[in-house]
C-alpha cells in the first residue's frame, strides 16, 4: 500500500497536488479552492504515508509545546506583525468568516444558559489564543478566566481589559499562561469554576485525555465542561495540510472516544447539543457534568 501510495503521489494524476503544495510552503495564506486544497492535501497524505508519517503521531511533548509557541513566527507569506494584528482582530475579518464565529458564539449562549450558566458565572477558557472568545463573553457579564500555552497570546489577550476599562465596564476578565494538559496545577488551588469551555483548540493538544482529566480538576462539584466546536474525525485528513504546514496539531476526534473518556475521567452526566446523529464530518458540541 505504501509503495501504490508513493506512486501515484507521483504519478501526473497528482502533479497539479505536488505544484500547489510547494507553493502554499512557501505562502500558507495562498488562496485556493475547495478542489485544490483536496488536490494539495490528498498528494501530502498520499507522500507522507509512503514515507511512514501518515497517520501523524506525536510523541515528543517539549517539541509540541515549543512548535505551539512559535505558531505566529513559522507561518510563511506574511510579517509577524500582520498577522498578529489578523489575531487581534479575529473574528472580524470577512463576511464568511465573522459569520461563521459569531454564529458559533451565539450557539456558545445558547448552551451556557441551558447548562443554567448565566452570567456571572465563573468560566475558564482552554485555549484562548489572543482571547476574542473571553472578551465577548465577558461583555455579556461572564467572569472569564483565559489560559494559552503561549505567553505572547496572553500579552495580547490582555490587551482586551483595556476595551472594557475604556467603556467604564466592569472587568471580569483575566488571562494566565497555562497549558491545557495541566491548566490545573497553574490555577490558584482555592479556585474553581462553575465551567471550562475549550473552543476549536482541543485538537491542537498534545494530549486532549490528560486535558478533560485537568479541566475535571478545577470544577466545582456540579459544573460543567463544555467541548464547543471541535473537529470530528475526518478533521484529521482534511486538514492535515494546514497542521503540517504550521506545523501544529491538527487532529480530530470521534464522539464516542469524547464521551468514552469524558466518563473515565469521572463526569457523571454528558449531553449532545447540536446533530444527535454520529458523523465524521460534523463538529462535536459536547458538555460533561462533574
């Protein structure tokens, strides 16, 4: 299989695959279509599972960590500097794009308040990236906790207090620099949160288990995490193009491995917002109550 794999990844079927991956190398935000990341991203599987790296593993957690940290600086085609402010402007980039967050954020309500979490419950963000996520919700009165493994995320996230400070608003909203396995021991010991809500970043941890066995730890008996967003399975080949480009974890994950796990961990009560139906495709919107 491997040697058919290799094959036809050189074959001229795939030559126009090979062409558009070695560009987008060079310029990540290269645009293509549907029909040419498919193109690029089935030639990369196709080299990359005869060489033996298909499926991807990942065994070195020090290196995952540092590849996470210097995400911002390995992206080609672009300055630092534009693409932080990209960052720092998220979700308000194109029509497509800002209606696409902000539907998943109104659908982030919706689920917050039929777990009766209403403002202003304590919440703890996995993940925040730069905090777009953490502020709105802040503005609808949560108090926000936001964690990243990176601390150049946490020097901008913090910026976003000043956006409540400038509307005389009350400032609920903090960042801390803690990775998602062990947000736990980073945390101060004497506080809990009535939710933890990891939104489109819990496939980028080098291990989700340890990560729902650590967000366990900081509930208060009773609360709830909340997985929002998440890729299923097929996430996996679909963008792995985009993970070993920025060279970061781009895994997904199935609903029954989620909520197999989530009741080893020790939730006790589980519930599935969203599609009901299993399918590859379609994004995990899960909450487990401790």
């Amino acid at each position: 299989m491997k040697r058919l794999a290799g094959w036809l990844a050189d074959s001229r079927l795939l030559r126009r695959g090979r062409r558009l991956y070695e560009a987008n190398e060079k310029d990540y935000f290269l645009p293509l279509s549907k029909a040419d990341k498919l193109l690029a991203g089935g030639y990369l599987i196709l080299r990359d599972y005869a060489a033996g790296r298909f499926p991807p593993t990942f065994e070195d957690q020090a290196r995952a960590y540092q590849a996470e940290k210097e995400y911002r600086t390995s992206l080609k085609g672009r300055e630092v500097t534009q693409i932080r402010e990209g960052e720092l402007r998220k979700p308000f980039w194109d029509a497509r794009a800002t209606g696409r967050y902000l539907r998943a954020y109104v659908k982030l309500l919706h689920c917050l308040e039929a777990l009766d979490l209403r403002p202003p419950a304590r919440l703890l963000e996995l993940g925040c990236g730069t905090g777009w996520l953490a502020e709105f919700l802040a503005l609808n009165g949560y108090d926000v906790l936001g964690t990243s493994l990176a601390d150049w995320e946490i020097a901008d996230a913090g910026r976003r207090r000043l956006s409540l400070e400038a509307k005389q608003l009350p400032v609920r909203l903090d960042f801390q620099v803690a990775p998602m396995e062990t947000v736990h021991e980073h945390v101060p010991a004497d506080r809990r949160f009535q939710a933890v809500y990891v939104f489109e970043a819990l496939h980028h941890a080098f291990s989700w288990e340890q990560t729902l066995a650590a967000a366990y730890r900081v509930l208060e008996p009773g609360g709830w995490l909340v997985i929002a967003n998440e890729p299923n399975r097929a996430h996996t080949f679909v963008s792995y193009r985009v993970g070993r480009l920025s060279n970061t974890h781009e895994i997904g994950m199935s609903r029954r491995r989620l909520l197999q796990e989530l009741r080893q961990v020790g939730f006790r009560e589980t519930r599935i917002f969203g599609n009901r139906l299993h399918a590859w495709v379609l994004t995990h919107w899960i909450a487990g109550r401790k």
